[in-house]
C-alpha cells in the first residue's frame, strides 16, 4: 500500500523529472575539458542543455562575461530546484529544500576551510577566492559571506563560521571538518524526524558522510571512535560496521579491508570502482568526490517514483553545476586539464 501511495503522490514530480535533460556525460566533460581557451569552453557549454542560459548572459553583457555566466547557470540550477520541489506534498517541500541546502553550505565551507589551509603552508599560494568560489554552490550561506570567509586566514575562517551558529570543536582542519560533518549529520536526523518520507533519503546520505569521514581518520591514522560516538546511523552502515572499518587495519596503502566489511549492503558493488580507482591515485580528495557522485546513483533506489529519486535528480544537476564553474574558472586562470579534472565531480 505504502508503494501505491507514494506512486500516486510523486508521479506527477516523477513524470516532470523525467522529462527534463538529465546530467552531462563523460564524454561532454571531456570535450569541454579539451577547450584550449574559455572562449572555447564556452563554445561547447552551448552545446549542452545549458544552451539558452549561456546565450541569454552573453547577449546581457554583450561578451563573454564569465561572471554572468556561472550567475545564469546557477539561477537556471534554482529555478528547476523549485519547480521541482513546488510540485511535491506541501508538507515535505521545505524540508526537502532544507536537506539540499544544508548540504551545499556544509560542503563549501569544508572547501574554503581546504583551500585556505593549503595556502598558509610555506611556499603554497594556493587557489584564489574565485577559484575557491567557483568549486562552491550558494545554500543558506549566501555568496557574499562565503566570500567574507575566503578572503580570511584559516584562523579568521573558523572565526567567521563559528559565528554563523555551527557547533565545532578544535583548531585543525581534519577537527573543523568532522565537526562539520556531525552538525550536517544532527540536522538531517532532526530533519527526518520531523519529516518521515525524507527518512531514506536522509539515511543514505549519512551513510556516505560516515564512510568518507571515517575512511578519511583511519587513512591519516586517527582512531575514529570519538566520531562514531558523536555520530548517528544512516540506513545500512549501523554502528557495528562503523566499528568494524574504524578497527580495521586501513591505510593510504591498503584499503583492501573496506569492501569486504561492506558485503551485504548496496555499497558492496557501488563502491567497488571508487576504492580501485584511490588505490591508483591515493587522493582522499578524489576518493570522497567519488563517494560523493557515485551514492548519488539512482542504483541504490528501489522505487523510481519516489521522493529519494526526485532528491537525486536534483544532486546530480547540482554537480554539473559545480562542474560547470570548475572548468570556466580553471580554464579563465590556465589551470591545467589534469588539475581541473581532479576537481571535477563526473558519473
């Protein structure tokens, strides 16, 4: 019966999603990222379903305004956001919208924190605010503070995000981010408490926050048992898997002990690309985007016409998204394609 009611509530979302262009392949990514200049880049973005938003900031500037590019890309992102949540039950619209938003602040921040870090290391310049900016998409935190934040020291940065309610603990940044992670964590669960349909949705992405934050501890040889205790279940890592991986003997050289802790659930196979390709490149970076774009599959959920499936679409536009101004801002400072290739989040 539950099956019937949620087909009957979100096949009119369902049906609208469907119909709408869905995520850039690899393939166009690709040939994008072999753009020689950003005039070319742009060139071929005009050839994607971002079309008209391209041509629209070009003729309003006149040129090819790279600022009023990302501006109408961005808008173009929020405008189908709301259409699409405008046509879920009204009961879940905002919260819904408060779960996606949530995540984009957490994430920026976690970046800008990054960033910031890498260029107080000795000989380090590091990535300007526009780049720092560019691999960030607007949440809560409006643009305006988050860049505030990035023209800060790390000191200044913490400063400025503690003063925008977040609980954290510590000084370094692999503290910071944990803390981060668990204030994300907290607001989901309060969230799905308070609003049962999001509750798979919600749990799955606790799932991948946990695997990545504690994967990420044990690669740099931090036990993650304080994590887990501050933590909360997702929907198929429960705290007995948390403490198998936190126990196991995993390093920046072998992670070989993860997959066979995840058989039985549906990151068993998921996962599996994601942990070859770390062993090739040993970036944690790399390994959480790949966690990230992959648990955003809808392989991993059973109902199609759902509001998990609905969530999902809106995720992955957000990557392309994202994707969109790394290769612009990449392409505008001569950041090399390898480079701007690792920033990238691809599916």
């Amino acid at each position: 019966m539950i099956g019937l009611l949620d087909a009957a509530t979100y096949a009119y979302s369902y049906g609208m999603v469907s119909a709408m262009p869905q995520h850039m392949d690899k393939e166009t990514y690709t040939r994008i990222l072999q753009s020689v200049s950003v005039e070319m880049a742009i060139a071929e973005l005009t050839k994607t379903q971002y079309e008209k938003q391209i041509k629209e900031a070009i003729s309003r500037k006149g040129g090819e305004n790279l600022e009023e590019i990302e501006k109408a890309v961005v808008s173009y992102y929020f405008d189908i956001c709301n259409a699409v949540i405008n046509t879920l039950p009204m009961d879940v619209r905002d919260s819904s919208k408060a779960i996606l938003l949530d995540e984009f602040d957490i994430g920026n921040l976690k970046r800008i924190l990054r960033a910031l870090k890498a260029k107080g290391v000795s000989g380090n310049e590091g990535k300007n605010t526009d780049e720092i900016l560019a691999e960030c998409i607007e949440g809560n935190i409006k643009v305006e503070i988050l860049k505030e934040i990035a023209n800060t020291d790390f000191k200044g940065a913490t400063g400025k995000i503690k003063t925008l309610g977040f609980e954290i603990d510590g000084e370094n940044l692999f503290d910071l981010e944990n803390s981060l992670d668990i204030n994300l964590i907290r607001k989901w669960a309060r969230e799905a408490e308070k609003v049962k349909v999001t509750e798979k949705f919600v749990k799955k992405r606790i799932d991948a926050l946990n695997l990545k934050a504690i994967i990420r501890m044990k690669i740099l040889g931090v036990d993650a048992d304080n994590f887990i205790k501050k933590t909360t279940s997702g929907a198929y890592l429960n705290f007995e898997i948390l403490n198998t991986i936190n126990a196991a003997q995993i390093s920046k050289e072998n992670i070989d002990a993860i997959p066979g802790i995840l058989v039985g659930t549906p990151y068993e196979n998921l996962f599996a690309q994601v942990f070859e390709e770390f062993k090739k490149t040993k970036s944690i970076d790399m390994l959480e985007l790949e966690i990230e774009s992959t648990s955003a599959s809808v392989a991993v959920i059973p109902n199609p016409i759902s509001l998990e499936y609905v969530l999902t679409y809106l995720r992955k536009m957000w990557f392309d998204v994202r994707n969109i101004r790394v290769l612009l801002v990449g392409k505008k400072y001569g950041v090399n394609n390898e480079e701007i290739n690792k920033m990238m989040v691809l599916m």
